[in-house]
C-alpha cells in the first residue's frame, strides 16, 4: 500500500520548516545564508523542488526574485489565452493577475532561522491549502496565487537592504542594483549568475500582496498576543559617514601631527549612539552597523573610517531633528581633529501605513480562527512595506520570544508558527477571491516613493 | 665602442632607487608593496637579478629574507673549504662570518616609498662600494659582507611586524611564524611558496649588522641634521582587545535591549587615545590601528569588534602605567554596557640600546665624511633592534620632510639619500675590517629576549 501523507499538514510544514534551518545553519542554532551565498542557493533550490513537485511554476525574474505561481482561474475566463503581447516565456496565458504572498530566505550574517524564512515556508503552505480549499469547495476565485522569495532582502551582503521587492515595486531601478557590488567587489548580476539565478521569466503581475514574519520586538509576547498587524512602518532613513584623515605611523608619528580617522569615528559612533537621549525613551533607535577601517594594520594610524548609520522613528520629524543634531556634532568633530568628514543622507524610507481594509481583513481572519490579535507598527523595513507602494498589502506578525533577532538565538514557538499559517491561509484565500483588490487606487496607501522622500529631506 | 657605466656612482644609485619606486606604485607617490603580494615579488625579483649582475650570490632562508652574498674573506684564509658539515648548496666555504647590511623592501598598504626600500637599496650600492675600494687597495677584510632584504618587517598583512629579522634573530620561532596567516586566511608559507621565495638555503652567519633607514620623525629636519645615529629604541607593547557583545537588529531592537559592541569600542578607541593625557607631552604615543567589527552590516548592530591598541614610550615603566589605566578603564567600559572585554598584552618589545661603540663608529664615519650627525631614540621598531639582539648593530637615519611616514606623502630628498649611501659604505667597510665585532659579549647590548619581557609584564 502507497501511503501518501498529506503534503499541507502542520506536520509536514513544521518539517519543512525544521529542514530549511539545518541549511547554512550556525553552531548556536541560527543561519548564515546571506543573499547569493553557496547556502542561499541551496535554500532557493529546496524551494524550488518543493514547488514543483507540489504543482506550482516557478519563475524568477531578472533582480533573482523566485515566484511559484498557481494558476488558479483558467485562462478562458479572463479572456483569449493568445492575447497579443503576452510575456515571451512566459506560461501565464490568463490575463487575471496574482495575489502574492512570501517574504526572503536569505539570513543576515550568523542570522536567526525564522526571519523570512518563516514567511515564505508559511505562503507556500497556505497557498498549498487555499488551492486545496477551492479544489474541493468547487469555489472560482477571482485572482491567481503565486508565493515569492525576495532577493536580498537583509542587505547584509548588497546594501540597500528590501531590494528584490523594492526593484519589482518600481522603488529601485534594476540596473542600478544589478551594479550594486559587496565589500570583496562581486556585483549582484555576476553573484546572481554565479548560483544559477541569474533569471530572465517575466514576474507575475501583483494585484495585492500579504506576508507573515516573526515580530522581532516584545509586545507581542509581553501581552500574551497570537497576531500582530502592522498598521504602519516607522520613518528610516540612512547617514553614509566618511571620515578621511591622514594615514602615519603609530610609532614614530607624534600624537601632535596626526589626524586618526578612527579616533573621530569613535567620537561620530557615540554621537549616533547617544542622539536618541534628545528624545523620549524608544520614540528614536539609532545605531552604526557597518564601520570599516583602512588601512586597518596594526601600526597605521587609520587614515579613514567609512560607516553607515541607522536613524528610525514613529515619527519623522524625529529622525529628522536627531539628523539634524548629528550633522552639527560631526562637522564639529571634524574641525576638531582637522580632518574632514562627508556626511550623506540615503536609504529613506517614509512612513507607511497600511490600508486599513487590509487591517480589518487580518482582523477578521484572527476571529474566525478564535486567537487574539494587536494592531501595531512595524520599526524594521520588510518586503510589505516596499510592496506596499505598489498594491495593497497585509503585513502580520507572529511573536518573537524576547523579542531578539538578526541573531541566533532567535525564537518563535512551533504553535505560535502553525497559528501564523492557519490565519496567513485564511487572509490568502480572502484576497484571491478579489478582497482588498478594489483599494487599490485609494490614497491611504499610494504614499511617495523613496525619491519623492529622498528629496524631502533637507541636506 | 662598448661604454660601462659606473655601476655603484650615485646616478645608478637614484636610477635604481626611483625604478623600485615605480613596482606598485600608488596614485599618489606612494607604493603598496605589502609581505609576499605580486609587487612584494617583483621587487625581490628585482633584488635578485641587480645582485647577480653585480656578483653576489643570492639566498633565501625559511622564512623567505633574503640575502645578497659576498664573500670578500678567501675561504682559505678562514680554514679548510671542505669544512665537514658544511651547509648543502651553500657557495659559503669560508668560515668567515658576514657583516649584514640592509632592511626591508615591503611596505605598507598605500605606504611611502622610502620606508625600508631606502635601507636595502644603499645596502646595495654600499657593499658594491666596499668590495670596489678593497679591490682597489688590495685590502683583505675581516669578514665577509652581505646585504638583506627582511621579510615582513611592516606587519600590515601578517602580525606581528619584524618578522624574519626576529625569527633570524632567534627572538621568533620559524614554524610558528609560517603558520601565521593574514586577514584572509592564508599563511605565511602558503603566501611564501605562492610567490616562490619559499627558501631552503642556509642563511649567512652574521657577526655585525648596521641599517640606514628614513627617521619618520621631524628632529633632524628641525635641527638641520644630516644624519641620526640611534642610541636605543622605545619601550613598546601592543594590548589585543576583543570586546564581545550581543548582535540583533539595529531597526527592530529597543535601545535598553542592546549590547552594542561598536558603541563600547568607541569608548575603548578614546580611552586609548586620551591616556597620553595623563603623561608629559610625547613622553607616550598610543593608537588604534587595527578595528574589525562583525557582521559588518548596515542593520544589524555589531555583535563584536576586534582591536589592536600600540602603546610606546621611551621609558618602560609609562607605557605599564598607562596599560594598567587601559585595564582599569576597558573594565570599567565593559561593566556600564554588560559586555565581556577581553584584554591581552602580546608583541612587547623591551627597550634596548644599541652599543655605544657602533654609536661613535657612526659618528666618526659622518665625521669624515664632512657631515653633521645627532644622537636620537627610536620610537618605530626596526630590522636593527631585533638584530640587535643578536648581534651588535648600527642603526642610522637619514632625515624626513615634515617627519610623515607610512603614508604616500613620505619623502626625503635625493641628496639626503646620497649622504646617508656614503655614511653606510664607510661605516660597512669599517665593519668588514673587524670593528665592532668584539663588543660582541659586553653586557650593554645583550637584553632580555621579547619571551622574558612578555612574561615580566603583569598580565
């Protein structure tokens, strides 16, 4: 007897789950699977396989975004399957565009195993049940479902972070980014190319856009919530610091005649880092992750230091005065040591809210499902909010334990997972039978793009 | 009409030296010449065919020095030439021990081209000079003479710095040494046999040893001197730091929940920075050089940096004092920001005189040579101290404009290049006609070996 287990199961999902975080997984249970890296290929292509063989197409488009698309509505009904201009290559004869759920598998650098990843396992699963639902209800929705795994969405590796999505919103030019190089030179296209998905399908064309993904905050779990929905995301915005001194000799230098880059980087670090005790408790975080030094040897005074700092808030005008502050204390700094420090805003991200349709849609999901659920606002940039400034979309969040992540002890329970897929599947088969879609030109959601933003603010 | 050339006038000199210049030059008049790249290479190889078309014979050792042979002593005269036990494939059958002259031809990265390859380029045209007047006076020396090219005297890639002429010296152990690797993870013996200066020969056994190298400093351009003659070297001592904090996210993460270990080293950079405050003026110099934070990603707050911190003075017991203030202090740092700061001392090396009868040699040399000349300390390490450990040494600068080194903008001018040229020749033929050598045991210059100072060191 061939024994065939049912292949949308908690149990198979939770398997599923658990395989994708033994790739590239760390010594203390995280991952390392930055985008474009040996592991990210092997999750790409765990997930492709997967797809496949669970009857979906798998398209990836030139950024190296992966869709599996689901041709729910048959072709006829949306009119000619040989309408003239159709993609080339393209197997998507119907005209009906697709509700896309996911979010990334790439991890940051000794990452957690739940951020994005978690996301997308889940969209392929609730995608899997939805098509199962309307197989055996007999139901004809009214879009097509395709799950996606963004490229890059960590920026780790390739800055800026949210790219993948950002470039199929419109937000960021394609070449442009193709062009983007790591810290060793390699350019996205040549490390695309490198594992094989350097693609070339046209994507399918997005009507609305749900995802699910680990809180990676508290409050959550600190109030005893099954669901988060995110009404809006914070302000962020970017300083790229370059701080250029004069390279001499730690030995025979006199401490009179230098200019040590890294000494008046350390002064711009606490700065950043101390710009936020102007304001309330947690209403700004600031922060430097990258901070590289050359020629960084031993006995070399370093002649520059070039970081990028992290500025985000609810509220703009927050970031912006804390900027404001910061570039004040940092030409300070630099007439101080003599030195010069270039200092340029990028990577702004304005505040977006979600449309509250989409709110109340996840809303009602979590009711019929008999779990709790808090309105809240995202302070990390995700997928969603680039997604957001093209279709309507629905961002839900499942709790982080401690609130910890970008490291691996980040935790998520297995129920609090399965809870996150029953409600994703059931905001899904909503939005497929055209839900949300009819919002799409209202003004809640059509914000600025990132230029418009860029631009606003004063330099 | 076949018309030579002088090979050792000044001329050839400055050709030679400013064709070494050109082999990885910099935009800015510098060169990038660090351990064992392709422009390490190409300078050796460099070396190597000006001494074989000049009549030395060329070997190189273990740990990849290299050395420019001449045997001025007949081996008759020193004993048989079938001495048993004679070192295989060596041309060495004198038991004549050698005057070692030269420096190092590595530099830092985007160094000045003055620094070291200055040393080894008038070590060049100083033996060709001496073996010239012997010949013409018919003279029979003392000892034979040889000029070498350190390895890795700069420390850039691979650390510590002064490596072969401490491995040579007995104060480093060679397979210790080659297991070392670089940032990149290469060693020193995979970096040595990938540009073929994996040597196998014996290398000569030195009975005297004398640098010219630039001051780096601005005491004789100040004064107007033309030469400096070392009468010791700074007290100096490298501190490792590895401050350990917690990586998460740097958008999703309160700032109460953070363990920010980029903020915590800024602090540490200052502390090392501001402790030459609690001293006279100059009597410490204090750097960071080395800082490598991880991840390194523009969101993700660092988890850890890495630092190197260099203290230097010419008195001892103020580079411990300071030391113990650092402890003090990065304890102290480590505690306000719940993290762990890990603190080493490594690389200490003792302050040590060189012989004052190599102190008058010199100055009777430029005495006669109608030049003027100071006595001054060092605070930069040299090939000279090391060698100083083992043999009695001469160390002599030549003057610095504006005291800068270790950067693109070092220079000293051709004329000063060619006073210290004659200073050497007559202070190496001095040597090889046996001066020095009987110091050989005085107490003054036999100090304790860098093993017995790092243990004297209250850790």
């Amino acid at each position: 007897m061939n024994h065939q287990a049912d292949p949308s199961s908690d149990s198979a999902f939770l398997t599923a789950f658990h395989h994708v975080a033994t790739i590239g997984a760390t010594d203390n249970n995280g991952v390392d699977r930055q985008a474009l890296t040996l592991e990210d290929k092997q999750t790409r292509d765990w997930m492709r396989t997967w797809a496949e063989s669970n009857g979906f197409e798998v398209r990836v488009d030139a950024i190296g975004n992966m869709f599996a698309c689901l041709q729910l509505v048959p072709a006829a009904s949306a009119g000619s399957a040989d309408v003239p201009g159709s993609p080339v290559g393209s197997a998507d004869t119907s005209a009906a565009p697709y509700v896309l759920i996911g979010s990334h598998l790439d991890s940051q650098p000794l990452g957690g195993r739940f951020d994005g990843a978690y996301g997308v396992i889940a969209a392929l699963f609730a995608a899997l049940r939805v098509k199962e639902e309307l197989a055996e209800s007999g139901q004809r929705p009214t879009f097509n479902l395709a799950v996606v795994n963004w490229f890059n969405e960590e920026g780790g590796r390739f800055a800026p972070s949210i790219m993948g999505s950002s470039v199929y919103a419109g937000l960021f030019d394609l070449e442009e980014m193709l062009a983007v190089t790591d810290l060793a030179g390699t350019s996205v296209a040549e490390a695309l190319a490198a594992i094989d998905y350097d693609g070339t399908d046209t994507p399918p064309e997005a009507i609305t856009y749900a995802e699910i993904h680990i809180e990676q905050g508290r409050i959550l779990e600190r109030e005893a919530m099954d669901i988060g929905v995110v009404e809006s995301s914070w302000y962020t915005q970017k300083l790229d610091i370059d701080v250029l001194g004069e390279q001499s000799h730690t030995g025979a230098t006199a401490m009179a005649d230098r200019h040590d880059a890294l000494v008046a980087a350390a002064k711009v670090v606490l700065a950043v880092a101390e710009v936020v005790g102007e304001f309330d408790d947690e209403a700004l975080v600031s922060s430097v992750g990258q901070h590289v030094v050359e020629p960084n040897s031993p006995i070399v005074v370093p002649r520059r230091v070039h970081m990028v700092a992290d500025l985000r808030s609810s509220d703009p005008a927050i970031v912006q005065t804390a900027r404001d502050s910061l570039r004040r204390q940092i030409a300070e700094i630099a007439r101080a040591h003599d030195i010069t420090i270039n200092v340029e805003d990028f990577d702004i991200r304005d505040k977006r809210h979600f449309p509250p349709e989409g709110v109340e849609l996840a809303e009602k999901a979590v009711a019929n499902e008999g779990l709790s659920i808090r309105r809240l606002e995202t302070m990390a940039g995700h997928d969603s909010v680039a997604m957001n400034h093209r279709v309507p979309a629905v961002m839900m969040f499942v709790p982080s334990v401690d609130g910890v992540s970008h490291c691996e002890r980040e935790f998520t329970t297995d129920e609090d997972m399965l809870r996150g897929v029953r409600v994703l599947t059931s905001v899904t088969g909503e939005l497929v039978r055209g839900q949300l879609a009819d919002v799409r030109d209202g003004e809640v959601w059509v914000g600025r793009s990132v230029a418009e933003a860029r631009s606003s603010v004063t330099v």
